[in-house]
C-alpha cells in the first residue's frame, strides 16, 4: 500500500527533492523503509528509479556509491547521479545528488578515482580531489563523450570541468568509463564500452584530462547484445603460487543465460596497453563464454577504487535488476536495488580460471544468534525450519549437502499457497537452478517469470548452498561462490514458508536472521 504522502512524492518533484535532502534519521521516522518489498539489507534509494552503480570509490574511511538515478520519477530518465556513502558497506546515509542533467546533458554511467597525486591540479591544500569520471548522453543530439568533475570535500559538493568533455570521438555510443592509476606506466589508465562494435577501448592519460587511444578488445565471448560498463582488475589466483591475473568485465545488454542483460568476465593480462585473454580461457567457436553471475538480476557491476592496501580486497555490486522488466518491477515508491557487495577472488579449476564471489564479511555484523541444526533426516530438517520462521525479515543460510549420484535436493523458499521460489540443485542434469515461475508477482511483464541455471563441475559431489534472502530478492552462492544466481522475487505477503526437499538428510543447516540496515 502506497501511503497517501508517498503518492504525493510520486507525483512531485520538487516534494521529492526536499525529502531526499533530508538527513537518513528524518527519513526513516518518515516510515520511508517499511513498504512490502522494500529490503533490508540491501541498497535502495529512498524514492525514485535507480539503476547502474557509478563512481564507487574509497576515501577517508568511507565507501562511496554513485548510482543511475532519475530525481523526478520512477522510471528510466533525467539520469543524474544519486549519492550515498557508508563506512561498512551495509548501513549507508543518503547524500544530495552530486551530478544532475544539466543543459541537454545527461549523466550516464562511470567511476570515481583519488587522485592521489593531484594530477589534474584540481587538489587544494595538500588534499587530493575525488574526480568523477562519466559519459555525457546528448538528449538533443546523438552523442556521448566522457567528461571530468570533481570534487574537493569529500565527495559532498561537485564542480563539472570546465574544459568538458575530456573524450569525444563523435559517436552516439561511446559510454561508461572506468579509470584506474596504472603505476607500472605511470598514468591513469580508461577502459570504455564502445556498444554496438561489442568492443571495449583503452585509453591512457597523465591528468586525466588528456586521452590517448591505445588499443581494442572484442568482439568476444557474449556478442548478442550491446557491450556496456566495462570494468578492468587485477586478481590474485587462490593458493599458493598461483600469481595474479587480470579480470575484464562486461555487461551485455541482452543474451545472458537466463535472458536479458547480464554480466560477462574475461581473464587476462593487461601490460598497460591492451589485453590480453589467457590461453585457458574459452575461445572456440559456440564457447559458452563465462558469467559473473547466472542470474536474472546481475548488472553494471563495477568495483570500488582505492580500497586501501592494506585492506586488499576487489570489491564489487551490481544492479539488482534486467533491462527486460526493470521499469516494471511493481515496488513503490522506489525502483530497483543493489545486490550485496562482494570479494572478488580468482579460482583455479580443472576448467580454467574462474571468478569467484563471496558476500562482505562485513556482513556478519548484522547477524543476529547462530541457529545451526546439527544434521539428520528431511523431516528433521524441516520440523527445525518451520520452528526457527525465519522468513519475518532478512536472513541468511548455509546449507550442506551430502554427495548424491542422481536426484533433485533443495530448498523451497517464501513458500506458500501455490508459491514458491524452488533453489536446486540438480544431479541428473548436473545444474544448480533457481526457479521463481511460481513466486508471488510476475505478472507485470511476461519475461520476468522462468528458471535460472548454472552448471555444477561435480554433480555427485557435496555441495554447499550459501543463501541471502530480502524482502524482495534472493542471492544463492554455490561453493563459496563459484556460482552465483542474484533473483528478484515479489512473494505475497503469505508465503512465508521455507522447507528442504529431495535429499533423504541434510548434513547441517546453519542460519541468521540478519538485522535491518534501517533501524
Ligand atoms: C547500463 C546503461 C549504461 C548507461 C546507463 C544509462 O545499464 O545502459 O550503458 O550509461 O545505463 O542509464
């Protein structure tokens, strides 16, 4: 139910601008956070359409995060960019819009670096300005180009660089920049999507002012769709010895594996000039490619900058959301969520090397006592499920499965009259599914509904089943995360119900109701 003073934020702009420069405590006394889907542990503006995470960078103790927003609607448009910032990348305070559409220029995706080095002269004081690095989009004519702004207070107030844009070479599809400090040649280092080419460009500058085209990547791997929001790292490879390699992101606009957008990884070697793929790295004709996340509702991640050293983690989020249905998720009166943040790792499998993902450890935090059953038969299991309810907020789970040569086991979740979210895992056909075509709503577009895959390199083996359910999604992570499969789903207020099935015993189940982010 949309309350009578929500129905007026939806309508007015200038109502919405005033509440969204209030501060966080305002807003929640507001009761702004207590609508059906609006979840708890996750990122979500307070009102209003968002999507693709931007600028994310670390400065001063606090993790910033850019987003796509629209500050006078609930669908796509206007795009400006929100802002928010949090010191445990759980429980974030909402800042003023920090880059608005401004004379016929939207501002599209991109990324935010320190320039530790006061490169670009825009520092004062001895103190580094935070420099935004995004695509212009023309609403009068076709074209992006990549502009500079920065700021020189800790990301609260932005100025756009006079000498804009800093990149333009004439074309209508030209977008989201992402930049980072390349110390071995000593210069900052672009990599952007150039879409409808399904390549990816490199570009190098010393001030970040001046750009010199250095090399092209692509088409590979997924080229059905448009390529967008590229994002270009380096990772250490688990286990001793295993030395680092580079990881090139992707997002296509369409022809993931559960339909729609998704996001593609490479694994390389960038030498500060092009990239290079690993020769373990699928490249035969009709290769399926490799997939951040087989989900439905996994975009536009892109990783955070200058995460200390001393810190060393790679970590990302991504949209929560498919450009196939985006605009018509029935949420109000906001639109669209972050997955959880997580650590990146580098894995090397029989197959190859693959990109692991693993929930924030920061995330323990909001966890409330251990609720563990030790092990033994499904009724068991179940009996101990229906006992703990942990369906009345946000919660997280680990489930352990024992080895098993054929069969189907699992979870059923927001479970109820003739609706469930069904996450399996599959012997026979050697694959972990999520499956929502009888989750709550779908109706509101006819491609939201279906079952989402990813395959399983052992299907006998034990498998573990690392699950993070919130009012409106869930993210399931196999095998400390060499799988992930981020789902939306809008349950009825009824289903609440979660039960294990297929497997004769569950070797243990541990389990913690995670405590909202908003209180
Ligand atoms: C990806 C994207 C980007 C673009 C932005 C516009 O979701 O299409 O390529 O910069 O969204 O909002």
């Amino acid at each position: 139910m949309i309350q009578p003073l929500m129905r007026a934020l939806l309508v007015t702009p200038i109502l919405t601008l005033l509440i969204l420069s209030l501060p966080a405590g305002r807003l929640r006394s507001a009761d702004l956070y207590r609508e059906p889907y609006r979840p708890q542990f996750h990122f979500t503006p307070a009102t209003n359409w968002m999507n693709d995470p931007n600028g994310m960078v670390w400065y001063e103790g606090e993790y910033h995060l850019f987003y796509q927003y629209n500050p006078f609607g609930d669908r796509w448009g206007h795009m400006s960019w929100g802002h928010s910032v949090s010191r445990d990348l759980l429980h974030w305070e909402a800042l003023p819009l920090a880059l608005p559409e401004e004379g016929g220029v939207m501002i599209f995706s991109g990324s935010a670096v320190v320039d530790w080095k006061n490169t670009t002269g825009f520092g004062k004081e001895g103190h580094p300005p935070l420099v935004a690095i995004y695509t212009g989009h023309y609403t009068e004519r076709p074209l992006q180009n990549q502009q500079i702004a920065y700021s020189t207070d800790r990301g609260r107030t932005w100025t756009k660089y006079a000498g804009n844009p800093v990149l333009d070479i004439g074309e209508k599809d030209f977008r989201d920049p992402k930049v980072f400090w390349h110390e071995p040649t000593h210069r900052w280092v672009m990599v952007v999507s150039w879409p409808v080419h399904r390549q990816v460009r490199f570009y190098a500058s010393p001030n970040l002012k001046e750009w010199t085209h250095l090399s092209d990547f692509g088409p590979a791997g997924s080229t059905t769709g448009i390529w967008e929001c590229p994002d270009l790292f380096p990772l250490r490879v688990d286990g001793a010895g295993g030395g680092s390699r580079w990881v090139l992101t992707v997002n296509v606009g369409s022809g993931a594996p559960g339909g729609g957008s998704g996001c593609q990884y490479f694994v390389g070697d960038f030498d500060g000039t092009g990239f290079h793929l690993d020769p373990t790295y699928p490249t035969a004709p009709g290769a399926p490619g490799l997939w951040a996340d087989r989900g439905r509702d996994f975009y536009a991640a892109v990783s955070w900058s200058d995460v200390p050293s001393r810190d060393g983690r790679r970590l990302w989020l991504g949209w929560m959301s498919n450009w196939e249905y985006a605009n018509d998720v029935p949420t109000a009166p906001w639109r669209s969520a972050m997955s959880i943040p997580r650590e990146l790792g580098l894995r090397r499998l029989p197959e190859g090397l693959r990109l692991t993902q693993r929930p924030v450890r920061e995330l323990a935090t909001l966890r409330g006592p251990r609720l563990r059953f030790g092990g033994g038969s499904l009724e068991a299991a179940n009996r101990w499920l229906d006992r703990v309810g942990l369906h009345e907020g946000g919660f997280e789970m680990r489930v352990a499965l024992p080895a098993a040569s054929h069969g189907i086991q699992g979870l059923r979740c927001y479970a109820g009259e003739g609706e469930e979210v069904l996450i399996a895992i599959d012997r026979d056909q050697g694959r972990l599914s999520v499956d929502r075509s009888k989750s709550g709503h779908r109706s509101f577009n006819p491609r939201f509904s279906g079952v989402t895959t990813a395959p399983l390199a052992d299907p006998g083996a034990a498998h573990q089943l690392h699950l993070l359910v919130d009012a409106c999604s869930v993210e399931v992570f196999l095998d400390d995360g060499v799988q992930v499969l981020t789902t939306l789903v809008l349950p009825s207020p009824g289903a609440r119900r979660i039960e294990a099935f297929g497997a004769p015993r569950l070797s243990s189940i541990e389990a913690w109701r995670l405590a909202s982010t908003w209180r």
